[in-house]
C-alpha cells in the first residue's frame, strides 16, 4: 500500500505537467472545441485506476506513460467525434 501512496503522490506533483500535455496534444490535433479540462480529468482518472500498472523503467517514465494514457484520451475523444450521433 505504501507504493501505491508515492505513485498518488507521484502524479498529483505531475498534474500541472499533464494538463498541459493535454493541452498541447488537444491543439496539436485541432480538437479544440473539446473542453481541455474534460480530457485532463479523464487521463487523471484512468492513471489513477491503472496506478498499480504503472512500472519504473527510469526517469521520465512516468511521464511516458501518464502521455500514453494521454494519447488514449485524444484518441477516444477523436473516435467519439467522429462517430454520428
């Protein structure tokens, strides 16, 4: 339990740092009429879920796959996008 307690505070020493990635990939990608927020809370929420996932492979790591997790987000908001309603 200790473990999962430094990779909770982990990642919320890296939200700052992951809302602008999603920032930047959101623009990057033109979907910029998705609320920046939204897509953030959700890459928090399934890194949260998967913490226990998550394995050290050296500095920066983290932050690897927190993008992952990132890119996953963009990708199924993209998908949900292009899907008609």
């Amino acid at each position: 339990m200790e473990l999962l307690a430094v990779r909770v505070d982990e990642l919320r020493a890296a939200a700052g740092r992951i809302r602008a990635l999603v920032a930047r990939r959101l623009q990057a990608k033109f979907v910029l009429h998705v609320e920046i927020d939204d897509a953030y809370q959700e890459t928090l929420s399934r890194a949260f879920s998967a913490l226990e996932h998550f394995e050290w492979r050296g500095e920066g790591s983290f932050l690897r796959w927190l993008g992952g997790i990132a890119d996953n987000v963009i990708a199924d908001i993209e998908g949900a996008l292009e899907t008609p309603a």
